[in-house]
C-alpha cells in the first residue's frame, strides 16, 4: 500500500509536466486537447469591497474545485512518487495506469439498456485557419457571397504606424479619408472612428440595406459583445439599434481577412494610408477611454522606470526595464529555477548560513564574501569558464532575457557544477 500526502499540490503542480504526464496516457486524442486548453485558458480575477481587480493569467497550478484538476494532479504526482520509489531497493515493479471505462461499461454498470447511439466520428473537412487559407480562396468566396446582393456596400480600413494613424471609408467611387490622433490604437480607429464615420453616411444618404466590409474581426467581434461591451461597443450598439428601430435600415458588417486581394478593400488601404498627407482628409481628435486609459497607463510606467533606475538596489542592477522576465527559449524547469535564483540573488551557496544561523560563506579562492555577483563576474575559480564562454563583464548582461543568455548562463552553471548549490 502507498500513501500520499500531496502538500500544495493545486497550486505547484507544473502545467507542462502534467501534459507530458497525460499524453502518455490519453496519447493525441480530443480528451487531451481539451485538457490542454483548458490548462493553458485559466484566468482569475480578486475581488476586495465588491472592486474586481483586473483579469490575471494563473501562470502555474491548476484550478481548485475542477474534476479535471484532480484527475491531472494524482496523475501527475502519483506517477512521479512511484517512480521514486520504483528507484528504491527491495520494491516490486509499481505502475499507475488509470483505467478508462468505455460508454458500454458504463452503460452496463448502470443498467441502461441503449444500445443505437451515434459514435464520435473524426472530422473530415479540413480545419480551417486564416494563416493556411489563400487569398483567392477568399476572393471566391466573396464573390460568391456579393453576386446577388443588391444592398449598398461600405467597405472600411484603419492603420497606424509611430507618426499617424488614418481611416478610410469606400463606397461605390467615393473615397471619405480621416486624419486620427496619434494617441488613438487601430482597435479605436477600426471600431470607433471608421463605424461611426460609416453609420453617419448610412443616415445621411438614407441607405435602407447596407453591409460594411471590415478586415478587422476585433472590430466586429466587440460591437457584437452585448454582455460585456466597452464603451466604444456601447456607443455603435446603441447607433444601430436607433437605426434599425427608428429608420428600419438594415446594416450588417462582413469580415474581409487583411490583404486577399479584393480591389475594394485594397482601395481602402491605400486611402488609411494616405489620409495623413492628403488634404482632403478630415482631422477628427476624439479620444476613446480605452486610448486615455493606455495612455495614463503608458505614463505611469514611464514614472515607475524613471523611479526605478533611480534606486540603488540589487534588482535594478540587473534588471533596467519593466518587461516581463520570460523565458524566450525552451528552458528545463531545473534551469528556469535556477536562473530565477541568479537573478534574484539569493540561492543557496550564499543565503543557506541564514538558516543555519552561522557566518556568511568567505570564497576559498578569493577571500571574500560568496555573492551571486561574485560567482558570475569575480570569483578566480570560474574565471576560466568565464572566459570561454566569453561572458559579458556586468551581471545586467549576464542575466538578461535573451536567449543566448540564457543558454550561456545554462553552460556556465553546468560546467561549474554548481546546480545544487545554487
Ligand atoms: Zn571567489
């Protein structure tokens, strides 16, 4: 008999070792992929005084409460502490293998007598994606969706580079081009300024049937958000809605992947694009909340850096931005800890006499107090791993996120031998 007493274990339990762990199990199969995703979908929000913070990624664990987390945990732990104790001696061969009953044993076990069901079939149409579809597949499609279409037909474009940001609207051999703020995203010029624009025209000319091309799904996925809209999808939704209620226009919007080659759509393009220079563009300076938010958002943070640099701490010394610290290549979780350690500065061989209640470790070689810093720049054992590897001299460099940092750093730890002390 084994026992287990899983310490934590919702909340450590690694993502990518329980994927391994399962595929092994449920190889490739839909079971899987379903697990996959809703491992990698899991979000959380904190809620203090009826205030709800903002929507934050769980990183690592999995969500309490969830049959599917119990089942990946056990199968992610149990399987690992048997094959610790498989290395043990005197210990029979062990093997956790859960076992999968079929729907007619379950359906046995409960006495149902349904014995015609319809079988999951696999699928055989071809999954579709924008990235392996060619444009003239759009193109076709298109024309094959427009041919009988007699209503009026708007077609939009918004883009945005570090100096302008323009819209544009076509329709028939009208070309209407607007100058945006600079501080305005694509996203509030794709749903706010170019919709608007085009429900103006809409009233002006009493279009009754109109259907409005857009290459931006975001734009029309977030107008079509009713449950939570922003405030820019609240102001379009409550523009159709009159529209339709009062008027009894119909408007649709049609999504047009970017760059399919669709003379309309290519015309609006190249109008955004223009709109800056031209003289027959209309300035507009509208700001979205969503834009003010970024923003203030943009000069906090550019507060915070300068705040930051300013400080004289163990941290900022290796660190001069905000940016996330990732790992950009695929590193194994022994190392992701280890380089974690190195950058916070505290690993074992210097930290350890703090527990131990002793002195600071003193460097054989150097004489002098054993710091992360120390080891990866000064210390006379390393100095010729160090230059081998042709290490940076500042400790910022060393540790910095970039892949090949990351890979030297690896090398370094490994031909030091210092993995477990670090
Ligand atoms: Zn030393």
């Amino acid at each position: 008999m084994v026992s287990l007493d899983l310490m934590k274990a919702y909340d450590t339990t690694w993502k990518l070792h329980i994927l391994t762990s399962l595929s092994k199990v449920l190889s490739q199969n839909q079971m899987f992929n379903f697990i996959r995703i809703f491992l990698k979908t899991r979000t959380f929000q904190v809620i203090i005084n009826q205030s709800l913070s903002k929507v934050f990624e769980q990183a690592n664990g999995i969500t309490q409460g969830s049959t599917i987390s119990s089942l990946a945990t056990v199968q992610c732990h149990l399987q690992k502490a048997i094959n610790n104790l498989k290395n043990g001696p005197n210990l029979p061969s062990l093997d956790f293998n859960p076992k999968f009953k079929t729907l007619s044993i379950l359906l046995q076990e409960n006495n149902l007598a349904i014995s015609n069901y319809l079988t999951i079939a696999s699928s055989l149409a071809p999954h579709w994606s924008t990235k392996d579809t060619s444009s003239s597949i759009y193109k076709q499609e298109y024309f094959h969706l427009i041919q009988n279409l007699k209503c009026e037909k708007i077609y939009t474009d918004a883009s945005k580079n570090q100096i302008w940001v323009g819209a544009a609207i076509i329709w028939n051999n009208m070309e209407y081009r607007y100058k945006l703020p600079t501080s305005c995203s694509v996203f509030t010029a794709e749903s706010y300024y170019v919709i608007i624009k085009v429900l103006e025209l809409i009233t002006e000319n009493h279009l009754q049937d109109t259907i409005i091309f857009t290459d931006s799904l975001s734009a029309i996925n977030n107008i079509k958000n009713t449950h939570n809209p922003s405030d820019i999808a609240f102001y379009i939704q409550n523009k159709i809605y009159t529209l339709q209620k009062i008027n009894n226009f119909k408007i649709k919007m049609f999504w047009i992947p970017g760059h399919s080659n669709i003379i309309e759509n290519e015309r609006a393009d190249l109008a955004d694009k223009t709109a800056i220079s031209s003289s027959l563009s209309t300035s507009t300076n509208i700001i979205s909340y969503r834009d003010i938010q970024a923003r203030i958002a943009n000069k906090c943070h550019l507060i915070m850096h300068q705040k930051w640099l300013s400080l004289f701490t163990k941290l900022n010394q290796i660190k001069h931005n905000k940016d996330n610290w990732t790992f950009l290549i695929e590193t194994p979780r022994k190392f992701e800890v280890i380089i974690t350690r190195l950058r916070i500065g505290h690993s074992q061989i210097s930290h350890s006499f703090l527990m131990a209640k002793e002195e600071p470790p003193i460097c054989a070689s150097c004489g002098v107090q054993i710091t992360i810093k120390h080891i990866l720049t000064e210390c006379r054992t390393y100095l010729n791993i160090q230059s081998s590897l042709n290490l940076p001299e500042s400790l910022a460099e060393i540790l910095q996120n970039h892949p090949k940092a990351i890979a030297d750093i690896i090398l370094f730890i490994t031909t030091a031998n210092l993995q477990s002390k670090i």
